[in-house]
C-alpha cells in the first residue's frame, strides 16, 4: 500500500523462516539457506507469494457457491424465527418485511450481484497489499482461530491425552504467530494466557462448578480476546487505516482516468499476475479442497437401481473405483462456480498458447499476432461454457459442454492458423511473380524458346510450375485442409446429429471454403508468372471472383448459424448471454459484410463505367505518346488503351483499379471524371 512495501517483500521470506519458538542465535544453516540449494531465492519469493493469496481467492470462490446461499438463506431463516417468538409489537413490520417477496428479490440480488462486487473490491485490495502486511494479517487470524479453538476444547472436550497434545499444538502455533509479528509489551501478557490456558482447563474441570466454570472459561478467552484485538488495533494502525481509507482503489481509479482502462489492467496484471493465480487456484482447488475440507463427490457413482417387488425397497448399487473418483471431483470442484470456470478457462488459455508458439514457429509463421491468440481462445472458451449454464448441470452430464467447447476451440485454431498462413502464402506467390518477372528482364531469348514449348505443350502445369508448388506453407495449407475435412467426418461419425454438429460442421465449411480459395489465389499467381493464363489482362478479375465466391459461402454459412443459433435459443438453451452473442454475429458477420459487399460491387460497376466513358486511343496516339503505361509498366496496345482529359494513356483494366481508390489522374493528379462530367454539360 505503501512506498515500502517492495522493501517489505525483500527480506520476507528469510524472516519468516528464521523465526523459531525461541530466538535463539545459534550458529547454524538456516531453512533458508537449506531451500536454496533446490531453489533459487526468487523462485521461493514468487511461491511464497502466490502461497499468501490464494486463500483469498479460494475466500472469494465460495461466495459463489451453493452453501454459501444455503448459509445465507439458514440465517435469514433462523433470524425471523427468533423475531416470530417474540410476541412484541417492534418487531411485527421487521417480521413482516422478513416474509415479504420483494424482501427476497433484494437477496436474491444481492447474493448474485452486490455481495460478489464488494467482495471483488477486497480481493484485489488483499492482493495488493504486500507480502509482509499480508503475514501479519494471517499471523492475527490464526491467533484468533486458536484463541476459540481453545475456547471449545475446554469448554466442550473431555480429558484426554489426545487433548493435551492438541492442547500442545495449538499453544505452539500461538506462539510462533506471536514471533512473527513485532514485539510489543502486550507480548508477555498474551504468551502467559497461552501457557494458563491449559492449566485452567484442569482446574474448571476439577474444583469449580459447572455454571461457574462456564463463567470463568468465557470472562478469560474474552479477556485474552480484548488483548488480542488491542495489539491488532494499537500497533497496526497504520495498516487498518489504509485499508479504510481504501488508498489501493484511489491509486487505481485515478490510473483509470489518466491513461484508460488497458494501461490499468496491465498495471492490475503487473503487480498481482492474475493469471498465473487464476491456474494454481484452480489446481488448489481440485487437489487441497477436496482432500482437507470437503468431502470428495461420490454421488454419481450410482450404477443402476432395482426396486423388489415384494417390499418396495429401492437398492442402489454405486461405483467407487479411484479413477472415477478423481474423474467426477475433479469435474466437480473444478467447474462448481462462475470463479472457477474463469480460473479454468485461464488454465486452457495458458496451455493454447504454449501450443501456439511451438506450432507457429515449427512452421515458420511466428508473428506478433500470435501472442493474442491465448486471450482469445480463453475468453472464447469461457463463454462457451458461460452461455451453457455448465454450473447447473448434473455432474454425470458437465462433461459434455467441456468437449464441446475444447471441439470448437480447435477449429478455432485452425481458423487463427489460416488467417496467418493466408498471407505468408500470397506473399510466396508474389515473390515467385517477382523472381519470374526478373528472369525474364535478363533471359529474354531463353524465354522466348520456352515459350514456343510451351505453347507446343498441351498441359497448364510443367515441370516448373509444379516446382512452384513445392513450398512448406503450400505444404501447411494442403495439411490444415486433409485435416479439418478428417475432423468433421469424425465428429459426425462418434456424435449423433444435433444442432451443436450442424454448428461446428458450419464452422468447418467455413474454413475448408477458405482453405481452397486460398490455394486457387496461389494457383493463380503461379499460373500468371509462367504465363500461362489464356487473358493476362484478366487476373485481377479472375481473383476478384475466387475472393466473391468465398464472401457469398461465408455469408450463406453465416446467415445459417445465425438460424441455428436462433433455433437454439427458443427450443433448447434460453439465456440473455446467448442472445447479446447472436446479435453480435448478425451484425459483424452477416449485416457488415453485405454493406461491404454491396459497396465493392458498386465500386466495380461505378469504376468501370467511368472508364468506358473515356476514348479509346489511336495506334497514333499510341505511337506519338511514346511511353508505357505508368500504372502496370507495359506496352500500350490498341483496343484497351483509353486517353485522359489530360491527355495520359493508360490500360483500361489499370485505370479501373486507380478508380477504386480515386478518381484523379494517376500521374498529373487531375480530377477525370469531373472533367468528363464538365466536358458534357
């Protein structure tokens, strides 16, 4: 909170471990010293600083859960008990707005809005602090928690000699709490209520009366309480008024308004690594919680049930066996809450993008890009699962959404992979253009004998051209279309039909259509570099039309996962979150490309026609002008030659193309469609 909490965090670890139950200076290796031989000094801060929050977040976790509303609602329920007995006239409107149903809707909203936000705001306050203040916190909630476990075992156990060496336990984790924090004149004090503590047991038990032991027992551990509370008040002041003051969330908000909200997440993931939390959460939660404080989920181990006949008893028969014990806890606690599937989809993002790297750079297409693609697909799948109510399912059927979801998310993968390799693949086949182009600069007359084989050959594709396709990307391209096509007919094979299948099969289409048209732009090029193509002057248009067929599928593909999608929500999975999505896709992907559609087809046509409203030029013309033409660098022939207001000669299918951008002059920059429109009035 504070200027000094990065000088807190320094020496932390080493302190916390050289504390012992007496301060003894002992010449000797320390734990410290001991850990650094596995681990480096660094590697131990970080664990000790993930070790110091994720309590809070496992805190935060349960308030999402259902016993934290089944513990809320067994209050409320047991409060307006308490107020029905009593018979007084104060407390019949408390009753009353108790057991009304708007009453009700304010908790039902609280539990699902305002309780998790305020909570959120303590979280990252907690996580902010320092790893000192953080120790100090812990050291005066464990004390507080032997405190009343003393208070319960003398108060409610027999004796035994299990209790003393309890009693032993306890009294020693005081006292180390005690080490930890530092010492204060309220110290001895406290260290000889500890010591009394189980003195005094014997004592209620033994000499004094039940009624009276009661008395003494609950005046000592409120006194020792008072003294507690005092020294947490009085000597960390300081620290109580800074989280009062709530000085964290000033800093962060006036971040917010300085340089906005993506400098202020970067800051937040900076100074807590939420992620990297977020992954050993989830991997506490399934592993420590079911192990040490909630029982391991055995409930849908039932195997069958048989009803006899002649008592009507139902016998249920359960399946126990390790794996599927892990298999249905670990379903369990690691989808239980909205928290958690976060901290789950974090894990997976973590995981696709260590894939991603190691995939995009085997195959050479490392670019930055790729660093998002773990953001994406991690938020993709957590809104998958979102939009599925996965936490309010039966157990025996969370499994399915999951392998929908990882489904979708490798044909989202292959989705990003192609929209990295598309590029890279063009730009081969622009450099084989080049590389062609210069050849022929410098080896005209071989070109000329070439071309007169050529021509005598009867196929489009030689030997040369073929070599041309000898290219790992071409290769990668090739591979990602084999492979999607094997996964659709998988899916379709081991599932039965649903509308989720006809989704992902939409899905696949899409990039199997994206895939080809790729290839045939590829195709194309190499085609154009050996001249090969019947009408050069045809090209473009010819990659205009590959580029229009794929738009027209991708918008049919489109506008039919938006009726699937529809479908689903009236008849299958209802939710706001399903419907925002739909409306999203309708939008960008369906109402965006037919605007963008209809504008480059009007583009074209409005294009064209000012280029046929030009004159075509003269072999004279031709002749006298003396140049090529500026836009593609060759010849000017008769019949596609057209002659400016300003008397530049161009090729009418270059012009056409200066057209979509602009409609000046490529060379004078003179407005030519304005003066044909003067020219005519």
């Amino acid at each position: 909170m504070d200027d000094d909490d990065d000088h807190d965090n320094i020496d932390l670890t080493e302190d916390f471990l050289l504390h012992t139950l007496h301060n003894d200076t002992i010449e000797q290796n320390t734990f410290f010293e001991h850990f650094q031989r596995f681990l480096p000094r660094q590697t131990l801060i970080y664990i000790q600083y993930c070790l110091l929050r994720i309590p809070f977040l496992l805190l935060y976790d349960y308030l999402f859960t259902e016993q934290f509303s089944y513990l809320f609602d067994y209050f409320l329920e047991y409060s307006s008990k308490i107020i029905d007995q009593e018979n007084q006239i104060l407390f019949k409107p408390i009753s009353y707005i108790l057991h009304s149903y708007f009453f009700h809707i304010l908790i039902d909203i609280n539990l699902n809005f305002s309780i998790p936000i305020l909570g959120l705001i303590l979280l990252i306050v907690f996580l902010l602090c320092s790893d000192r203040r953080l120790v100090i916190f812990y050291s005066y909630t464990l004390s507080l928690l032997v405190i009343y476990l003393y208070y319960q075992i003398n108060r409610f156990m027999d004796i035994q000699i299990n209790t003393f060496v309890l009693q032993f336990i306890l009294s020693a984790i005081y006292i180390q709490m005690l080490n930890i924090r530092s010492p204060v004149y309220t110290y001895p004090i406290q260290k000889r209520l500890c010591h009394i503590a189980p003195i005094l047991y014997l004592v209620t038990r033994y000499i004094f009366p039940l009624t009276y032991s009661i008395y003494i027992l609950n005046i000592y551990y409120l006194c020792w309480i008072l003294i507690h509370l005092s020294e947490a008040l009085i000597f960390q002041r300081d620290m109580i008024i800074n989280l009062i003051h709530i000085r964290i969330l000033n800093q962060l908000i006036n971040l917010y308004n300085n340089f906005g909200i993506q400098t202020l997440f970067n800051t937040l993931q900076h100074r807590i690594h939420v992620v990297t939390l977020m992954k050993i959460f989830w991997l506490t939660k399934i592993i420590i919680i079911p192990l040490g404080f909630r029982a391991i989920y055995t409930h849908p181990f039932i195997i069958n049930t048989t009803t006899m006949n002649t008592t009507n008893e139902t016998i249920i028969n359960y399946n126990t066996t390790l794996t599927k014990t892990i298999y249905f806890t670990t379903l369990f606690y690691g989808t239980e809450t909205i928290f958690t599937i976060i901290s789950l989809a974090c894990l997976v993002s973590h995981g696709m993008k260590i894939l991603a790297h190691r995939l995009f750079r085997f195959l050479n297409l490392w670019n930055e890009d790729v660093e998002q693609i773990g953001i994406i697909i991690g938020m993709m799948f957590f809104l998958l699962l979102f939009q599925s109510n996965l936490t309010r399912l039966d157990l025996h059927r969370r499994h399915i959404p999951l392998l929908k979801a990882f489904s979708l998310l490798i044909v989202a993968l292959c989705h990003f992979l192609h929209t990295i390799l598309e590029p890279q693949l063009l730009k081969v086949a622009m450099q084989t253009m080049t590389t062609r182009m210069a050849f022929d600069e410098t080896n005209e007359n071989q070109e000329e004998v070439e071309d007169n084989e050529n021509k005598s050959s009867s196929s489009y594709f030689s030997r040369k051209i073929l070599r041309s396709f000898h290219h790992q990307h071409v290769y990668t391209c090739l591979s990602l279309l084999f492979l999607i096509i094997l996964y659709a007919a998988f899916l379709w094979r081991i599932t039965t039909f649903s509308t989720w299948l006809l989704a992902i099969t939409a899905f696949s289409l899409e990039l199997i259509v994206r895939l080809i048209a790729s290839l045939a732009q590829y195709t194309l090029y190499v085609l154009d570099a050996h001249n090969r193509l019947s009408n050069v002057d045809s090209f473009d248009e010819y990659i205009f039309r590959v580029k229009a067929i794929t738009s027209c599928f991708e918008f049919i593909l489109g506008v039919f996962l938006l009726f699937n999608g529809f479908y689903i929500l009236c008849f299958e999975a209802r939710g706001a979150l399903r419907a925002f999505m739909l409306a999203i896709h309708a939008h960008l992907n369906i109402i965006k490309n037919v605007r963008r559609g209809w504008q480059i087809l009007r583009n074209r046509k409005s294009a064209w026609d000012n280029v046929t409203q030009l004159p075509l030029a003269t072999e004279e013309q031709i002749e006298n002008y003396n140049d090529i033409c500026s836009i593609c660098h060759n010849v000017l022939t008769t019949g596609n030659t057209c002659i400016t207001p300003c008397s530049h000669l161009f090729h009418q299918k270059c012009l056409q193309k200066v057209f979509y951008a602009t409609q000046n002059c490529a060379l004078c920059s003179r407005p030519i469609v304005l003066e044909k429109k003067d020219h005519k009035e």
